[in-house]
C-alpha cells in the first residue's frame, strides 16, 4: 500500500536527477542571457523594502539595511529577481498542470497537521531569510550561482546550508517522520 | 537694437519634459469600455446566432455587468474633466471629425441599451421578479420581443465603442507612439478578448467556456500580430516614430510592457488556454485575471508612455 501510494505520487514529479539537469541548464542559459546568475531571496527582499518604504518612508531612510536598496533613479522593484520569481510562479504552476497537481493543499508528514506544517515552515522560512541575509545570498543567489563561477564564498554556503541541514535534521526529524 | 518681446507657448506649466494630462481614470475608463464593447459583442453574435440556451453566460449573465462597468468608466471620465459642470456640452454638438464627439454619442446610445437588455434577464434569475408599474411591464414585453434587433444595433455599436477607446488615442498627431492607424483595431480586439475573458470565467457550462476560450486564443494571437505590426510600422517611420517604439523595445517601458502585457497578459494565458484545450485541467480564473489585467496594464502603457512621446525635439 505504502509502495503503491510512493510509486503514484512519484509519477506526479520529473525525475530528481533530470530536474537537476535542467537546473543545471537554466543556470547556464541565465549566465549566457543575463549575465548574472538566479536567485531567490533577493526578490523577497524587494518586495520587503518596497512594503517598508511605502508604509514608513521616514524609517526606510534611516535603516542603515533598507536604505542601501533605496534609490531615486530606481524603484525597488525594478529588479530583475523580481521578474525572475514571476517567472518561477507561472513556470511552476504550468509544471502543476502537466503533472496533475494542481489543487490548494498541504505538504505534511501524516504524523503532523497541517496548521503545524504551515506554522513550522513559517518560522523556518524567518530564519532561512535571515540567515540569506547574513550570508549575503541564499539557495539559488550564493550556494548555487556562487558555485557554478567557482567561487569559494559559494562552495562555504553550500556546505554551510546542507551541513547544518543534516545536523539539524537529528532534532527536526520528527517533523516529517 | 530693437526689443522684441518673446512670448512662448511653452512657458505653460506642465508643457515641459513633457505634457502629461491624462492620469489614472483615462486607462481605467478605455479599459472598461473595451472590456463592454466585448461583452456586448458577444452577447449580441450569439443571440443572432439563436444560442441563448447553449451559451446563457454570453447572452445572460456577462451583460449584466456591462451597465456597471459602463457607468464606472463614465465616471472616470467625469473625474477627469476640468470644468465637470459642462460635460453636457457634449451633447450639444456632432461632429464626425472628432472621437470625443463619436464617443460621447456612442455611450449615450449603448448605456442605456445595455441596462435594457440586462433588464429583460432579470426575471430568468428571480422569476418572482415585479417591475410594480404596468408601463415598464409593458416595456419589459416590448423589450423582450425585441431582443434580435437590439443585437443587431449591439453588434455594430461595440464594433464602434471598441474602435473609438483606440481612436481616442490615435487622433492625436502630436504623439508619434498613439497615432497610428493599427491603435482602433488593437484596442478592439483587446477589448474582446478581455469580454471573452470574462465570460469564460462566470460560465457554469464547459461548452460555452470552451467556445469561449477557443475564441480568445484566436483573439490573442491577432492582438500579438497587430502589436507586432504596430511597432514594425513604427519603425518603419520617421525618427520620432522610431523614438516611440524605442520606449518598448530598451525603453522605459520595455520590462512592464513584455513582462506585464505580452509575457503574462497574452502569450502565458495562451499558453494555459491551450493546454485546457488539449484535456488538462486549469483552474479558468487564472487565465481570466491574467487577460483583464494584461489588458488594464496595456491601457495603462499606452496613455502613460504615449505622453511622453512628441515630435518637438
């Protein structure tokens, strides 16, 4: 039954290791493209100082963290991680329809419920956004990108992320099973 | 040495950088002008085409937000006059050569059709439906036996209210990006696109949605075309008109016009519409927004970008 349920929901997904194939391309193709490479955090930090500057402007000035990317000559938003994120939703949303996955639900251990799925991942993320910012990237902005151009700032934050991840993993293990 | 005295229209306040007048109700008001102008086609194709049964959303219920939508966008109009109080003016006068005075009588003839037609529906929603006066039972009756000729006088009427949001724009010769013939047409067809948009979406039958949704893949991929057209003709033109398509093509406007207009608002729900089409299941509200707000974006572009756009340089 178990094996059965793994077997239907693994056909509902592209093979993890073409998917990383692929990454891999995007990457490339991002470099040749843009000349830069992807990134993630960066957009929800846009969308951060755009909130703050809007709700408090007089504050958004004196931060010494918001008004670095604060510019008259530039909207906040007119970043090009921003667009890269839009492009991340429609992609993944047309990935969902191919597949067949596409309905509102909850990805969660059956051991767990959904509101401490939600709550857990909420302050995992808090945390994961901070620590992008410390580390001046995330994911996709320093480990990835950072790695592809052989940098060494990269291949820390990489080993950083996924080393803490398995340490970490010994205490939040139960979450997911 | 003799002095002259120098007086210079452009010592106007707001004449320079640019002249910029036109503000946030203007796109609003074409936008849902358009969005009227495809609801009312439609409806009124498929009545003539006897499919009230088959497409009650076409026929029925999307027209009924034609008279709200209208009344919205002549209020923007109203917003953004300066003297308000002589609006009425309007209607003191035709004249042929001008796409105020075409608009002006256009709405004047389509919005209160528009609340007709919506009327003779009401009862099909609430049958204990009672208009209390014997003369607008009467007119209901009248109204109902008419309905073909009123689709008739709907088909034409959208064709023009279409036509005229994009003329508005174009009968301007002094911004190079507006005048161009193709402006009518696209607005147009964008117009009907963002009617189908809707209907699709408020339709509980998946043959009208589909009809619908077929209909508009056609309708965007000829808005594409026309786009394209339109910046293949500017290009073609003199420097101003190169200067022009320049604002979409590295321009200011480059990002939200391929981003918000083309990416998103028209190829990206293409994209959705056809894969619905060939069986896979999409929820039809997002292709939907992505087309109306595509649409809005694009109204939006174009007044905007359109002002900054002129031929003293």
């Amino acid at each position: 039954m178990m094996e059965n349920n793994r077997k239907d929901r693994s056909q509902n997904y592209l093979n993890p290791y073409f998917g990383g194939v692929l990454l891999g391309i995007v990457l490339i193709l991002t470099f040749y493209i843009t000349g830069r490479g992807l990134g993630a955090s960066g957009a929800a930090k846009s969308t951060v100082v755009t909130t703050i500057q809007s709700v408090a402007p007089e504050y958004a000035k004196k931060s010494h963290y918001v008004s670095q990317f604060i510019s008259d000559d530039n909207h906040p938003m007119n970043n090009w991680l921003v667009f890269e994120v839009l492009g991340v939703f429609a992609g993944a949303f047309l990935s969902g329809t191919l597949y067949g996955r596409l309905k509102p639900r909850v990805e969660h251990s059956p051991k767990i419920t959904s509101k401490k799925r939600l709550v857990v991942a909420l302050l995992g993320g808090l945390l994961f956004g901070f620590g992008s910012q410390v580390a001046r990237g995330c994911t996709s902005g320093a480990a990835l990108s950072g790695m592809a151009v052989l940098s060494f700032g990269g291949i820390i934050t990489m080993m950083g992320i996924f080393g803490s991840a398995y340490l970490f993993s010994w205490i939040f293990k139960r979450l997911w099973i | 040495m003799k002095e002259e005295l120098f007086v210079s229209g452009r010592d106007i306040p707001n004449i320079d950088p640019f002249l910029n007048i036109w503000h946030w109700q203007i796109p609003i008001y074409l936008y849902l002008g358009g969005l009227a102008a495809g609801i009312l086609f439609f409806a009124g194709i498929f009545t003539i085409l006897n499919k009230e049964k088959e497409m009650p959303a076409t026929v029925k219920w999307a027209p009924m937000l034609v008279p709200g939508a209208l009344v919205i966008g002549l209020l923007m109009l109203f917003l953004d006059l300066k003297h308000q109080l002589f609006f009425w003016r309007l209607y003191t006068t035709v004249r042929f050569e001008s796409p105020m005075s075409w608009g002006a009588w256009v709405l004047m003839a389509v919005t209160p059709l528009s609340f007709i037609w919506a009327a003779t529906y009401i009862k099909e929603i609430r049958p204990e439906w009672n208009w209390k006066f014997n003369l607008l039972e009467k007119f209901e009756a009248f109204a109902v036996k008419n309905r073909k000729p009123m689709a008739w006088i709907f088909i034409v009427l959208s064709v023009v209210l279409g036509i005229y949001t994009g003329i508005l724009l174009s009968a301007f010769n002094a911004r190079p990006l507006w005048n161009n013939s193709i402006l009518g047409p696209l607005f147009l067809v964008s117009g009907l696109s963002t009617g189908t948009a809707v209907i699709m979406w408020i339709t509980k039958n998946p043959r009208e949605r589909i009809i619908m949704s077929r209909i508009d893949l056609v309708l965007i991929i000829v808005e594409l075309f026309f786009i394209t057209h339109m910046m293949m003709g500017m290009l073609a033109g003199s420097s101003v008109q190169i200067a022009a398509a320049g604002l979409f093509l590295g321009g200011q406007f480059t990002v939200s016009f391929w981003v918000f207009v083309i990416v998103l608002g028209l190829v990206f729900p293409a994209v959705l519409e056809i894969l619905e089409l060939a069986g896979f299941k999409i929820p039809v509200a997002i292709p939907a927004l992505l087309i109306l707000f595509g649409g809005l974006v694009f109204r939006f572009i174009m007044v905007e970008a359109g002002q900054i756009t002129r031929y003293l340089y």
